[in-house]
C-alpha cells in the first residue's frame, strides 16, 4: 500500500468483528512497527500481546475498574483548555454522536469502549522501563504511529486506548507485568466491522495554518 494513501486513509476503529487475527499476522504486524526509529536505537518498548481469554478477563477488570473509580477519558489537562482545544474535542465528539449505538452517552461508549478495546480481539499493552525519564515516551509515541499505520497496510483496524493507563497496577498484576514496567498506552486490534455506523466516523483535522509557524 501507498504509505501518502494509507496516511490519509486510516482512522481509529470503534467496532470490530469477532473474528480472531491470526498470530503470524500480529508477528508480521509488530515487526513492521517496530521498525519506528527510537533514541540511541534503545527501542525502549515491550509489547504485551493480550488475546482469547486472557483479553476478555482484562477488559472485565478494567470496565470494572473503571465503574468503581468513575474514570473518564479526558484530555490529560494540568489546567483548563483554551478554546481552541476545547473546539478540536468538540469535533470528535460531532463526527461520533451521530454514529452511536441509541440511548448511549457518548461518555459512557468512550469509557466502557476503552477498557473493552471495543471489542477487539486483541489488545496490545505498550509498557516502558522505568528506568527512563519521560523523555522515552516520544519513542513510544512514534512506535503507536508506526503500529498503526503499519496494520493499516494490513487491512486491521486500531484504536489507541490511553485510558487504560489509569489502570496500571490492575494490567500489571493482571498480565504478571514486572514492576518496573510502567504501562504507557493499549492499542485495539482486530479486522473492522464494515457494517458497524460507528467505523463511519472520521475525525477531522485542522488546517495546518493553526498548527504551522514559519521562521524565514
Ligand atoms: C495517545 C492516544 C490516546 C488515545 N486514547 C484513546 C482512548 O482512550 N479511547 C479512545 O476511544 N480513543 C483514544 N485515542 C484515539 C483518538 O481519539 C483518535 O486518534 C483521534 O480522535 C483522531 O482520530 P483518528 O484516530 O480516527 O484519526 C487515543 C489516541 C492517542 C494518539
């Protein structure tokens, strides 16, 4: 596949089929995103590949979780947002109400959805060693951009899902993730649902002319 094509083609997936993928595919998968560029070449990741039982028994504990503690996706905001942020949030959520199941809140699709990686068959969880500083997470960032685009090309959907990592210890313990791991993302993975209303949804983005300041 073109990688321009496939860039401007992929959006995050919300539903996907039953169908399990197969593990030759995930293999194939990571080897392709794994090939991100990283500090130093550290490749300072570990991907905890979550399938069958194992991925149905995490998502229970995490929606559980997730009621008991009433944790909500947001925005990860030390203050309130300037507008102009608050006005981007407001255009995903005006691409995925129109899309919703009836009688759901969107709020409540986005948590539960989230900590079931909304039904994918697999859920991958992206630690980091704790013995870097934040500075590491840019590798992270830059491997769930090479992960998804990369399964992209290989007709699977994804969502990234970073509410989970308010359930760090819940994973780990979980998983038997070691503790000195720290859980920095999930991603969903599985084949779309081309039929599901809510994989119509496509997120817009801003002109480049909001994000660009040039020096000359
Ligand atoms: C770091 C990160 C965390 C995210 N966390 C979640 C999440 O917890 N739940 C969710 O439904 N989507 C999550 N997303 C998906 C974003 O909402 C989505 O990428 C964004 O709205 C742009 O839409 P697109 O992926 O369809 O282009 C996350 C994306 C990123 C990059």
């Amino acid at each position: 596949m073109d990688l321009l094509k496939g860039i401007e083609e992929r959006r995050s997936t919300r539903a996907f089929l039953e169908r399990p993928v197969e593990r030759e595919k995930i293999e194939t998968l990571i080897n392709y995103a794994t090939q991100a560029p990283s500090a130093i070449n550290l490749q300072p990741w570990e991907l905890i590949v979550v399938s069958g039982e194992e991925k149905r028994r995490l998502s229970r504990i995490l929606v559980k979780r997730m009621k008991e503690r009433n944790i909500s996706c947001g925005p990860g905001a030390k203050s309130p947002l300037p507008e102009y942020f608050v006005e981007r949030q407001r255009g995903l959520l005006d691409t995925i109400l129109p899309n919703l199941p009836e009688q759901t809140p969107f709020q409540d699709f986005i948590n539960e959805g989230s900590c079931n990686f909304y039904g994918a068959p697999t859920a991958i969880i992206i630690t980091l060693d704790q013995v870097f500083s934040s500075a590491r997470l840019t590798d992270i960032g830059v491997l769930v951009g090479y992960f998804v685009l990369a399964a992209h090309a290989l007709e699977l959907g994804t969502c990234p899902i970073g509410l989970i990592t308010a359930f760090d210890d819940d994973i780990k313990e979980a998983l038997s993730i070691r503790d000195e791991k720290q859980v920095v993302i999930g991603v969903a993975v599985g084949y779309r649902d081309p039929h599901s209303p809510i994989n119509r949804s496509r997120s817009e983005r801003v002109p480049i002319g909001d994000v660009v300041k040039w020096r000359e």
